[in-house]
C-alpha cells in the first residue's frame, strides 16, 4: 500500500469531536475554538436569538445553530457560517446564473453552460448542445452529493444516454448541461482576503496490495475511514456502478491488485460518496489563491466561505464551479494526505481578532456536546450557554486506585468531592479492577491536593494504594463517572426486582398468619392461651413486686 | 376522602413536573407563573451557597428578576447573613418590640457556669440553640431541669461543636408558618404530623399505605412518603391500635409526634385562624430587619392570649406548604410574587392556563455543570388539546421522525408515549383546534400508510407540556431519576421487610407458644383427615 501520511490538529482529535457527525462537526469544531478563547458559546434552536432571521435549513434538531458573545458583541452561527456571511450571499451561492453574472463581472471565468427546466424536452436539450463543443457535463441544478452528475460526455449518443439516466430513470428535470473542463478540482476555502485552506477531492479508490481483491480493499478502507471524524459516515458504497466503473478498466470485485497499483472506483470526487479528502495547501500557485479570493469578493456580503474550482490541466486557468457559503470543514480538518488546516481558528479569528492573540494551553478541553444539547432536545429549552471557560492554563492529574473500588456509592462520593473542589475529570474503572480517577482544573494546588482527599477517605471505602501519574490528554468538562448510567439502570433492574420478590414474600407470609389464626386449633386453644396469659402476667406482678 | 384538593389552585394542579417535585417547588412555580405572562425565563446554576442551588430569572423589558428559591433579588446577603443568625435576629426583633421568646446568646468565650446562671434568671422549660444552626439541626428542647441543661451544653458545645447559642424559654403551642410580603400576610400554614383517618372499613396498615398514595398528589409530598418504623408501631401500640386495627370513620390516629414534612408530616392552611394581633406581629417581625420584604416567619402561637411569639424568621422559605395545604385553601404565592417583583405585568392572567414546561432536562444539565444557564421556549399561549391512541404491531417509534417532522410543522405541544409494544398515546396540543385536524389527519396517513391505526379520543383537558417529546419508562429517567426511582424503591422495600419482620415474629411467636405446640397433635390429625377426604372424592 502507499504510503500515505496524514497530520491532525491534536486540539481537535478524533475523540474531542466523537459526539459531532456530518454537518454537527461543522459547528461544533467553530463553537468550540470561540469557547476555548473565553467567549460566551450558547446552543440555540431555530427561533431563538438572530437566527429567525437567517438563512438556514435543517435546523429542527438542535446543535448547528449556536452564538458567541464577548463583553461588546455576538456572533450568531449556522454550522461553519457566521453572520458576517449575509443572507443575500447565502441566496446567490445557492443560485448558479447569478453567480455567473457577478463573477463574470470581475474577469472570473465558469465553465460555459446553459440551465433547462422540465419543460425543455431532450430533443431541444439535444440541439441546443449540438451548438456546444464537446466534452460537456451534465448535473442536476438540484441534485446534492454528486448524485447524478455525469462527467465527461464525449458525443451526442452520450448524452442522450445521460439525459434518458438522469432525467428519466433518476427524475431530475431541471438540469444544467456545462463545458467540461479538463484538470484537477480544488475545494478552497476563503476567510476574509487570505486562504486558509485547500484540498483536493479524489475520487474513491483502492491501492493495490498484491494480495487483496478489490472487494477487500474496499472493506478494509471503509474500517480506516470510520476512524475519521469526517469520513466515518461515508463508506465506499458497493453498488452496480462501482462495478460498471471497474468494468470499463476490465477489471472485477474480485481482482487482486499489484502492490502500489491504485484503481479508482468512480469518477466523482465527492467526499460523501467514497471520495478522498487530501490536502493540497501548497499545491495553489498564488495566481489561483488570488483568483479564489477574488471569485470569493465577487459576491457582496461573502465573508468567507469554500470556493470549488477545477484548474485547466492545459491553460492552468481556473474554472470556478461553485461558491458554497455553508461548507463543510471536515475534510480540511480531517484530510487522508497532508496537514490539517485550521479553519475554526482563522473563523474565529476573523470575527474576534480581539482574541486572536489569546495563546492557550486549554486546548485538550472540551465540552459533552450532547450534554449541552439536551434542553434543547425536547423544545423545553430556546437556548443554553455553555459554562464560561475563560482560563489560560488548566492542570491535570491522574490517580490509580486500588481496592474496592467498584461500589456505585464510592463513585458517586468521588464525584461529589471532584464536584466540591470545582474540578472536572472522569473516573474510570480498569480491566484490572482498579480505578482510573483524572482530575483537572484552574488551581494546581487544588488538582493535587485531591490526592489528599482521597487518602483522608471521609466516607470509610476500603482503599489499599493510591498512585499518582501525569495526565496530558483531553479533558471533557464536568465529572464524568464512565459507565455510571448503565451502572444504574442494572441497580434499577435489581431493586425492582428485589421489590417484587419482597411483596410476593409479604404476601406469603400474611397468608400464613392469617391461616394460623383462623385455624380451628389455634381457636379452640384460645382460652387456654387466654388463661395462661392471665397467669404469666400475675406471675411477673409477683416476682417484680418481690424485687 | 383524607385529602381535599379542592382548595388548590387550578392553574397549579398536575402542573409540577416530577423533577420539580423534590427541592424546587418554589422555583418552579414563580418561573412558571413569569412564564405563563409572557416573560422570558431562564435557569442558571447559582453561585450560592456552594454553587449548589439553582436560580431562576425573570426578564421583563430587558431587566433581569433573580430568583433563588422563592427569594428575589431583594433579598440580599446582608438579609441572609441576618436571619442565619439566631442571635442578631432577636436583637432586631427585640429592638422592635417584637415578642420573642425570652432568651440570651452566649458567644465562644461564655463558660458553662456563666450560661447556668443566666438560666436560673428564666422560667423552665428551656430550648437550647446554636445560633447558626439549619433546620432544628442541634436544638435540644423541652430542658427541664439545671442537670438537663448541663447535659444539653455538654452535646451542643462539646459533641457537636457549635460556638454560638441561645439559651431561651421554651415555649409550647402550635409552631405555624406565615408569609408576609411587602407588609402583607399572605398565608399561614400548620404542620400536622403524620396521621391517617379512618373510614371504619379499612385496617390502618392499608390506610398508611393509601395515604401514601394520596401524598404522591402533593407535589411538595411526592417524594415523601410515610414511613413505617419503630416510632410509628410504638404511637400506633401507644393509642391502643395494630397494624391491623380498623380505626372508626372520622377518627384520626397521629402516627408521629413530630411534624417535618419529610417524617410524613403534611401541611394544612390557618390562615382564617390568625387573631389580627397574630398577624401583627408576623408582619413587624418582617419590618425590624431592613429590607426583609418577604419572608416565612416562624411563629408559636399562644391560644388563650391570641398572640404569639417569633421563633425564626426564613429568608428562602418554601411556598409548596401553602400551595398544597391538604386542608384549606391555596394562597397564590407565585402570583403576588411576581406581581410585586415585576409590578408592569399585574394585569396579565394566569388562571386559566393548562400549559407548563419540563424541568427534568433542565435540572439534570445544570447539575452536571456543563451548562450554566438555559433559556426555556417561550410561552406559546392558551393550548387545545386532543389524546388520541396508535394501535398495531409495528414499534411507533420507528416512525417518530416522521410524526415529529408533522409536530413540528403545526408548532404543535405534546407527546407520545409508549404504552406497549401494540400501543402508544398522543397527546397533541395547538394555539388553534383547526391546526390539531389538521395534523392529526396528517399523522393519520402517515401511520396509516405503516400499518399503524390512530384514532382519536377525546379532549385532553389537563396541563400540557410545552414542547414535544417521545416517552417510554427509560427515556423518561436521567441519571438522577434513575437515582431518585432507586432511592425510592428501596425505601418501599425497607417498609416491606419491616411488616415481613413483624408478621415472621408474630408467627415464630405462635409456633413457640405452649397452645400451638399443644395443639400440634390435633392440627396434624385434622390435616390428615382433609388429605383421606381428599383422596377419597
């Protein structure tokens, strides 16, 4: 396999952003870059704040719509686009002619083509592209995920087969029909006046092993992809025109490849279907940059925001393809090849430059973004803002310890006394039966002397040894105990459980007295008891009068 | 019946969602009633007492209202430090000539002896307290003697190690609460201790256990149930009666002496019993300390003289007491409350609101200290309700994003519960009936169309929670339910094994006793017989 090499941001590792899928990650890894530098950070649902008045869409569920606040100002977001961004901007990203216009405007070239409606028939589609120097591409205007696009159509035959496919089978009617523009595709993205991040798309593919089929190849590299936070809701998707694809190559699911052989599965570059993410920052001549900022600048109230191109293998020209106002961060954060670029930074940077030189040492905190979410989640809540963390420095501690340490109380009195000294952490109970308690907060003393707090054991656990370790990975804020709500609902079962045995056991026994009692013995005794009793107790009269 | 709700306010009634229950009755209920006027609200994690309360804000034309319990902001620190401290409190109150109980505070540095001889100036009985005591927590009452009262110094100073007490009067008679604000007493509750009322039919062990039930209708008493110990037998024993005793109808058999809500004590309304001098004096206790406009005032009423004497004055008292009186009428406490907090929105009505908001999620983030305030949805208006029921074998929940997508597109309130695998209900909720048809014919196709029946039912006339949301029994418990539940489970099963405990010795008693080892040959035969007779049918 080739060797490939990939360098992540460790201040947004895979685990910091676990609870953040698809378009969540967006806004969680911009969010989390403005808390991180001490700005109020609030999670807001769709009628809350500015946001009734900006363009969004998808926003029933809450955690992609989220504000950030200084003493003198708020930003509002939606996923990675902020308000700086305006609606107008947002409305002409979204509409290709207009686009057009305003970048034509500025000198900055798109490929050529036409949109047709369902009312044009494929005959007219036909003619009109007999007007057209061929190869052309044909796309749904309003497809998304490359669905339906067809690249690279070399004749009319070709296209009438594509127009039958997309119009037809797929039912898209409305369809732009587009010069195609040989060379390699760049999603570029644009803060302000400067880039601050490129990459290139590939199209899926595997690299051979000598070994392996296809099919296994393709197994083996969706595994690798779920373990990035971008790609992990986006396998290689089997499917027939995968093997279409592999047939026109002559080969099959169940060819094995040489090593180093790399063999491409499709020809779209889309990320969510298969497509590789790989940096390519220092590929762009500045000509290109310029032009991407420029294409950027073209729409007003474009702030900042991902521009697509395709640069012209022959000419070097770019070709812009599309503006996108709302665009995804992850492949540049979580790229196959190549540096992570840091784009929640420069966001946040252009928003709040006040913050901009806030160096901290805070980066391996973060927050439980479904935690902060959970109001939210049911329409209880219109917004929560997320516990201020305006620290320059945070400490951190681990301590092992052994003994027994599995009791539900014992965790519980550990979080009340982490809770107490205002630290966050987690404790975490080891294959070993030991217990795995991290601690971190603002104050050394205070992360330290929690050592002594567990030594001094107000609560009587019987603990044998504490040991202590450095700590340097990342700490979620609030005190975790790992586990616990599984821990308790087993205890619920139990109890319950328990409860109804009790009740049956009560019920036995109340049956067996009262057969007792009702039992003809026990009745024709009584008057034996009754005088016996009467006895007994003039017996003690006797005996206590006597002492 | 024991309990009468009928004095209680219906806007309040099944209005108190369960994790409000617990500590935070009072919050709630002024949150709730800014809420149901309009006002934007929102919850924080205050920085109080610990860090560990949770605080409430009321906005109105951009000015933010702090609650913390049913305290404003008015209620300062300096206010608090005050009535924490039983020994300053008097000093105002004497200063005001407001009756107090005679008494003197002995700082660290009194000796034993110097406390004695203060002793011998009043008249026994004493109580002896620590001046910055909570709750009753170190007060040793009714000291009736010198040698009792070297004892009591002994516990309080020494084993206890409280600096600062009171020695003062004891003095008997009813200890009722009065809220007063801005000069104005509002209500007036007495304590009865836990007790149960029979109806001439039933055993007073199922009356316990009926009570209980009925306390769970309490809000302020649904996490606090009677339980049956020792004490309990001892008073049942002591009044001449069994578990199983079947108390006459109407009469009343105390199961306790003391009256804490939480020992199953329950609270009834008095107001209508106060002598204006009573009440007189309740509000000049207010008055003598600066700034105290509202307050829960401790009073022991003297019968025959219809005048009383301030025990403690509390600046974060709970109202639950005199919302859910068991007897008597509710005093909308909330309501004066904010009305004279936030004076502008007098005029707007709450009476007829049947929409409240959960508190489960908001409570439970908080606590976690994750989130440190949390803004709730505003108050979408007056609700027309409909239940309906979905019947059929498919799992409901597999659709619920389609259903939520149709809720959401009506703005409409409500939820839908999980009832078993063939049956669920929804409660749906809207500002027009003509929006509830309309998505109801909606959801109709959409489980239709998955092999799933709804019909509706009837009007759903009680409260509605704002909002939308899937219920079945786990999803419905957090972390702290779940804890609460166990909590509550256990203590269920303790009153259990306790009567198990009982029934066993009574029985072991039986099987020990000379009659029934005696009748052991006769009971044997008799059983042979039954087993022949049996046989032979």
């Amino acid at each position: 396999m080739r060797e490939k090499s990939a360098e992540w941001l460790p201040h947004l590792s895979g685990e910091i952003v676990s609870e953040a899928h698809g378009n969540y990650l967006d806004a969680y890894v911009v969010a989390l870059e403005g808390w991180r530098r001490g700005l109020t950070l609030k999670w807001h649902v769709k009628e809350s704040g500015k946001f009734p008045e900006m363009k969004t869409w998808f926003v029933d569920k809450p955690g992609q719509l989220f504000s950030l606040e200084s003493d003198d100002k708020t930003h509002y977001f939606f996923r990675s686009r902020g308000d700086k961004v305006t609606n107008e901007a947002v409305e002409i990203g979204s509409d290709k002619e207009s686009t057009k216009e305003l970048l034509q405007h500025k000198g900055i070239k798109m490929p050529e083509g036409s949109i047709f409606t369902k009312e044009t028939s494929d005959e007219a589609i036909l003619r009109h592209a007999s007007g057209m120097s061929f190869p052309i591409v044909l796309k749904p205007t309003d497809g998304s995920f490359g669905k339906g696009v067809i690249t690279n159509i070399k004749n009319n035959d070709e296209l009438k087969e594509a127009l039958e496919y997309v119009r037809g089978k797929l039912n898209y009617s409305n369809v732009l029909l587009e010069e195609y523009i040989p060379g390699k595709e760049y999603r570029i993205y644009v803060v302000g006046d400067k880039v601050v991040g490129a990459m290139n798309r590939i199209p899926a593919n595997v690299t051979g092993d000598g070994e392996h089929t296809v099919r296994s190849l393709i197994q083996r590299k969706n595994g690798d992809r779920a373990l990035n936070p971008r790609l992990r809701s986006c396998p290689i998707i089997i499917d027939e025109e995968v093997e279409r694809y592999l047939s026109t190559q002559d080969l099959f699911l169940d060819s094995v490849l040489d090593t180093g052989e790399q063999v491409f599965l499709t020809e779209k570059t889309n990320i969510s279907i298969g497509g590789d993410p790989v940096d390519a920052f220092d590929d762009l001549s500045d000509g290109i940059k310029d032009s991407a900022v420029r294409a950027l600048q073209a729409v007003p109230g474009l702030s900042h925001g991902a521009v697509d191109l395709i640069v012209h293998e022959e000419t070097s020209e770019p070709y812009i393809i599309e503006l996108n106002p709302t665009a995804n961060l992850g492949g540049l954060l979580y790229p196959i090849e190549g540096q992570a670029r840091d784009i929640p930074k420069e966001i946040i940077d252009y928003y709040f430059p006040e913050t901009q030189d806030a160096l901290r040492k805070t980066s391996i905190v973060y927050f439980d973004y479904r935690e902060v979410l959970t109001p939210l989640q049911d329409k209880t809540a219109y917004n929560t803002k997320v516990v201020q963390f305006d620290y320059d420095e945070i400490h951190t501690r681990k301590f092992i310890i052994h003994g027994d340490v599995k009791s539900f109380v014992f965790h519980k009195w550990i979080k009340s006394k982490a809770k107490a000294s205002g630290l966050h952490g987690f404790a975490s109970l080891k294959p070993d039966e030991s217990l795995e308690i991290v601690v971190a907060g603002v104050d050394q003393e205070l992360v330290h002397q929690f050592r002594d707090i567990l030594l001094e054991n107000d609560g009587g656990f019987n603990i044998n040894e504490v040991k202590e370790e450095n700590y340097n990975e990342t700490i979620k804020i609030g005190f975790e105990i790992e586990g616990e709500y599984k821990e308790l609902l087993n205890n619920y079962k139990t109890v319950q459980r328990n409860l109804e045995s009790s009740k049956k056991e009560l019920k036995k026994l109340e049956k067996q007295y009262s057969n007792m009692l009702n039992s003809r013995a026990w009745k024709l005794t009584r008057p034996v008891r009754t005088v016996s009793g009467t006895i007994k107790k003039m017996y003690q009269r006797i005996t206590k009068n006597s002492h | 019946m024991d309990f009468k709700q009928e004095g209680w306010l219906p806007h309040l009634i099944d209005a108190i969602p369960i994790a409000a229950r617990k500590n935070h009755t009072s919050l709630y209920t002024i949150a709730l009633e800014g809420w149901r006027r309009g006002l934007k609200v929102s919850f924080f994690n205050s920085k109080h007492e610990g860090g560990k309360r949770i605080g409430c804000t009321l906005y109105h034309d951009g000015n933010p209202y702090h609650f913390i319990g049913s305290s404003g902001h008015l209620i300062t620190d300096e206010i608090i430090d005050i009535c924490d401290d039983k020994g300053l409190t008097n000093e105002y109150l004497s200063k005001a000539h407001v009756p107090i109980p005679e008494g003197k505070e002995f700082g660290e540095a009194a000796s034993d002896e110097e406390i004695i001889s203060y002793s011998k100036t009043i008249d026994y009985p004493l109580v002896l307290k620590p001046t910055d005591g909570k709750a009753g927590r170190g007060v040793i009452a009714g000291i009736e003697s010198e040698k009792e009262l070297k004892n009591a110094l002994n516990v309080v100073k020494n084993r206890l190690g409280y600096k600062n007490i009171l020695l003062q009067q004891y003095v008997t008679g009813d200890e009722i609460r009065i809220y007063v604000l801005d000069g104005r007493v509002l209500a007036a509750s007495n304590r009865r201790p836990a007790n149960i009322l029979g109806d001439g039919v039933s055993t007073i062990k199922n009356l316990i256990i009926q009570k209980n039930e009925l306390r769970k209708k309490v809000p302020s008493l649904y996490f606090r149930p009677i339980k049956l110990d020792k004490e309990v037998y001892n008073n049942i024993r002591l009044q001449g009666h069994t578990m199983e005793s079947i108390p006459k109808k109407g009469e009343r058999v105390l199961l306790r002496k003391i009256s804490n809500l939480s020992r199953g004590g329950e609270s009834v309304d008095v107001l209508d019993e106060l002598t204006e001098e009573q009440k007189n004096i309740a509000v000049r206790a207010t008055q003598a300390i600066p700034g105290l406009v509202q307050c829960g005032v401790d009073m022991i009423l003297n019968d025959e003289t219809g005048s009383g004497v301030i025990l403690e004055l509390n600046t974060r008292p709970g109202i639950g007491n005199h919302l859910f009186p068991v007897e008597g009428t509710a005093k909308d406490i909330p309501k004066e409350i904010v009305d004279f907090y936030i004076p502008e929105t007098k005029g707007v009505h709450t009476e007829e609101s049947v929409v409240y908001f959960e508190f489960k999620n908001v409570l439970d983030t908080l606590k976690e200290k994750v989130v440190e305030e949390i803004e709730i949805r505003p108050y979408p208006g007056s609700l027309i309700s409909k239940r309906m029921v979905i019947e059929g074998a498919k799992d409901v929940r597999s659709i619920y994003s389609k259903i939520e997508k149709v809720i959401n597109a009506h703005e409409l309130h409500g939820y839908l519960r999980v009832l078993s695998n063939s049956e669920s209900e929804l409660v749906l909720g809207g500002g027009t009936e003509a929006g509830v048809e309309e998505a109801t014919a909606r959801l109709k196709d959409i489980t239709g169309h998955n092999g799933l029946e709804l019909t509706a039912v009837d009007k759903y006339e009680a409260p509605v929670l704002a909002g939308f949301r899937l219920l079945d029994k786990t999803s419905e418990m957090g972390l702290a339910d779940l804890k609460k539940e166990i909590k509550g489970i256990r203590e269920i099963e303790s009153v259990i094994n306790r009567e198990k405990a009982r029934i066993k010795r009574r029985i072991d008693l039986m099987q020990k006793s000379h009659s029934w080892k005696l009748s052991y040959p006769i009971r044997m035969s008799v059983a042979k017989i039954k087993v022949a007779a049996r046989r032979m049918k």
